[in-house]
C-alpha cells in the first residue's frame, strides 16, 4: 500500500482557521447556530473547530453536539463491515437553530444522509449546513455537497483518505492508495 | 447474519460473555434512543418480526413489541389461544404457516422446554427465545444483569442471590448462566423441594435460610412461586412459605447495608416480596422494564444485522 501525505498539521491548521472565519462571517455571534460533529471520526475536527469559533466569538457557550448515524445508515444488513454506535449527545433543543454538520471526510454522500435523517428525530432546525475538511468531490453516489470545504481532492475508489487525529503537531492526512486493485 | 457469535438466542448457556458484553453496549445505546422524544430508529425497516406466544405473557410480549416497533421493524402477534393450534395444527406446520408470509425473526415462548431450540433446527428464519417452559428465559437474564451493571457499575465480583422457586424457574437458570459469565457469584435460596439437584454443578451456593442469604448478597432477585407449573405440593402452604422466604421492609432494615431488590415480575405482592419493599428505593423493579426495552433492542439489532 503506497501512501503520501495530503496535509500537514500546519496546514490543517490554517484551513481550520479559514473555515472558522467563514462561518463567523455567517453566522455572527453563534447564538442561534450549533455545532454537530458526525460519530466516529468527524468529532475530533467538528471539536476543534468549536474550540476555535469560541475564541474568535470569545462566546463559551456556542453549543456543541456528537451524533451518531449508525441506525440510520442505509448499508444495515446489506454485508458491509459492521459500524458500532458510538456516543450520541446532543443536549439542546435543536428546533429553529441553525445547524452546521463537521465531517472529516465527504466521500459518497451516505453517512451525511443519515446524518440528516437522525437529526430529523431531534426536531426541525431551522437550516442545516455541512462542513468538511476534505471532499471527495468526484466518489459522490447521492445529490449531497458540502457548503465549507477545507481542501478538495480528486480520488480514484480504491485510494483512502484517512485523517490521523494526534496531539497538535501530529496531526495528518494521508491518501492510501491499495496497488492491488488498481 | 449475526454479529452475536450465534444466529439464535436459544439461551444463555450457548452465547459468549463478549456477546453479553456486546448487547449491554449496544443497550445503552439504545436506551439514549428511547429516552429520546422520538423514542425511534429506521434500522430493522425491512424486517418482519413474527411474536409466538404460546404461553401468557404480559411484560415480555409489550417489551418485545415495543422494542421490534422502536427499531421500525413490521411486527406479527400471534397468540395461542385464538389460533389453529386449538384445532391441533403442529408447532413446526404452525411456524411454517407463518414463514411462508415472508418473516425475518421469529420470538417465541413455549411452555415446553427446548421448543426453541427444537424449531431452529427446522426452520429458516432466525429465532429469539422467549422463554421456553422450566428451561431458559434469556432477555430477561439479560435485562436483570443489565440493571444490576446500571446500579452497581459492574457485575463481576457482586454477589447475587436468587430466591423463591429455583426449580420451575427459568428465570433462575438464565440468570445463573449470566451472572456466572459475568464472573458474579451466585446463591440460591428457597425451600430445599424447590432447589434442583443439578444445580451445584452450576457453581452456585446454596442456602436455606433467607436472612443468612440477605446478609451474604450485594442484590436479592426475588421470584414468584410457579403454582401452575407446580403439579404436586412442594411445601405446606403459601402462608408458610411467605413466612419463611417472604421478604418485608424489617428484613432490610436489621441488615447493617443496603442491598438492591429485583423481580422479574409479575409480583405477588404480600407473598414473596411485601409493598412497602416492591415500591422502595430498594427496588429496581421498573429500571428493570425500562431496561428490557433497550435490552430487546440490542438482541434484535444485533441479531439482524
């Protein structure tokens, strides 16, 4: 398996501060807007782009939830590998608010759709919005676009982007290409 | 087909600690889910789920068909008693009868011990058991070490005590094999008539005398006495009995701890247990219906799967 790294840690790191800017220039103070991070992977880059808005707002109480899609995927008994839930907590009443979906990773669309169904038993939000470090853009399979991108990148179906969450120097991402397939 | 190391839950005896372990995550999951507004997920939403209950059933039947509904599963009642097995239609022939109208998982309770064991080797869809006569009643072992986890923390190194009809019970015989597998140690007490012989070998202790049994255990799971499975007198009279083995508020009282109460219902309230106990802080009667839920949940997500 060839892999090379896509991102370094600064870079993510100037990435993350660029789409903060963006969301603050929408969504001002963040009083009527939450922040939910997608189970398993996209909590680490939706928490820290949480620790970031509430510097720049200098607002401590931006609210902040984890959601876990996994009885909602549509692969379930389909043969795919088995996803265990992960923790769901979400504490606030999510009716009316305005709403910002954190992925680490866009690829096929399918994870946010369930995303957009379990947030559905929450309430009605006012508008949703999806963010995401790195999209996938041409490995979509359903009518799903982001609307913060961190960085773009163009794969073929057998590489894998994977994004290592470390301590602040450490982080990563990788593309892993699989020879054996292509 | 199962992400359990079994594509049935026979019972307790042949799944895996890590499969107990795996349902008691998920469980908890799952009990997020039904505290929720929207106590509901989309998982099972093309499965059929088919509830045989070939013997009365008031608590198991409404969790069960709670927990099939709560995942968005089609559910099928079927009831005995206004069926064709009146008119002497065969278990295998009845069960067929309904597979053949397309159904994923079966749940059943029989009042013969091993009737579930006995249809998976004959039928195709999976099956969840029940309970099964004097045999074994797996969810509800499963939901009693649940909320016994819930209260305590952890089941391993408790020390539980099972009292009332060891004998008729398959309460009694679930919970031993999931206590045990949790690494709990386990007592029975009761009458010596209504302590199986066998049940040494399962690496349980024994004791006659219910106070000397409370003041070894950190829980007391109190049964119900089984008159209609008992076909000859095990002991003189239920007054008797309530006097020996009934279990009052001055009992707990005299204990120098406190311990947890469990029942897996339905109470005779005055016989094995008294009011003022059954709805005390003491109890974890309700957590333990809530929890079966959440349980039944877990079992059929991960059987399905």
């Amino acid at each position: 398996m060839n892999r090379r790294i896509l991102l370094n840690a600064k870079q993510i790191e100037v990435i993350s501060q660029r789409l903060c800017c963006q969301l603050m220039e929408l969504h001002g103070n963040f009083k009527n807007t939450a922040i939910i991070g997608l189970q398993p992977r996209g909590v680490f880059f939706a928490r820290r782009i949480h620790r970031i808005i509430a510097e720049m707002t200098r607002n401590t109480q931006v609210k902040y939830g984890d959601l876990d899609t996994t009885f909602y995927r549509d692969d379930f008994r389909r043969g795919n590998e088995i996803h265990e839930p992960k923790l769901l907590n979400i504490d606030f009443n999510i009716e009316d608010l305005n709403i910002i979906l954190v992925d680490d990773v866009l690829y096929t669309g399918r994870s946010v759709r369930a995303a957009l169904d379990a947030l559905n038993d929450f309430g009605r939000p006012a508008k949703v919005e999806l963010m995401t470090l790195i999209d996938r853009r041409f490995n979509r399979e359903l009518p799903i676009q982001p609307d913060y991108v961190g960085f773009e990148v163009d794969t073929r179906s057998n590489e894998k982007v994977k994004v290592e969450w470390n301590d602040e120097e450490g982080n990563k991402i990788w593309i892993l290409e699989n020879n054996s397939l292509t | 087909m199962s992400q359990l190391s079994q594509p049935h839950l026979l019972g307790i005896k042949n799944i895996t600690t890590s499969d107990i372990r795996k349902i008691f995550e998920t469980a908890d999951n799952f009990k997020q889910v039904i505290n929720r507004p929207i106590k509901k997920v989309p998982s099972l939403r093309d499965i059929t789920i088919a509830n045989l209950f070939f013997e009365n059933s008031t608590r198991t039947r409404i969790s069960f068909e709670l927990a099939e509904k709560r995942l968005s599963a089609d559910v099928l009642n079927f009831s005995a008693s206004n069926s064709s097995v009146s008119k002497g239609e065969t278990l295998i022939d009845t069960v067929n009868n309904i597979l053949a109208m397309k159904v994923d998982i079966v749940v059943m309770r029989h009042q013969a011990p091993g009737a579930c064991v006995f249809l998976s080797k004959h039928i195709e869809a999976q099956i969840v058991n029940a309970g099964d006569g004097t045999h074994e009643h797996p969810t509800q072992a499963l939901l009693d070490a649940y909320s016994i986890r819930e209260r305590l923390g952890d089941v391993e190194g408790k020390k539980v005590v099972i009292v009332g009809d060891i004998m008729h019970s398959r309460v009694a015989l679930s919970n031993i094999y999931c206590l045990k597998k949790l690494g709990a140690e386990v007592m029975v007490c009761g009458p010596s008539t209504l302590i199986p012989k066998f049940i040494e070998s399962l690496g349980v202790k024994i004791e006659t005398n219910l106070r000397k049994a409370l003041e070894w255990c950190d829980v007391a799971n109190m049964l119900r006495i089984q008159l209609e499975r008992q076909d000859i007198k095990y002991f003189p009279s239920l007054r008797e009995y309530t006097m020996m083995y009934g279990l009052n508020l001055k009992m707990l009282e005299n204990l120098n701890k406190e311990i947890v109460i469990m029942h897996p219902g339905p109470i005779n309230r005055g016989v094995e247990i008294t009011s003022d106990i059954a709805d005390s802080e003491h109890s974890i009667i309700l957590d333990q219906v809530e929890n079966g839920v959440a349980v039944r949940m877990a079992v059929l997500y991960l059987l399905a799967s």
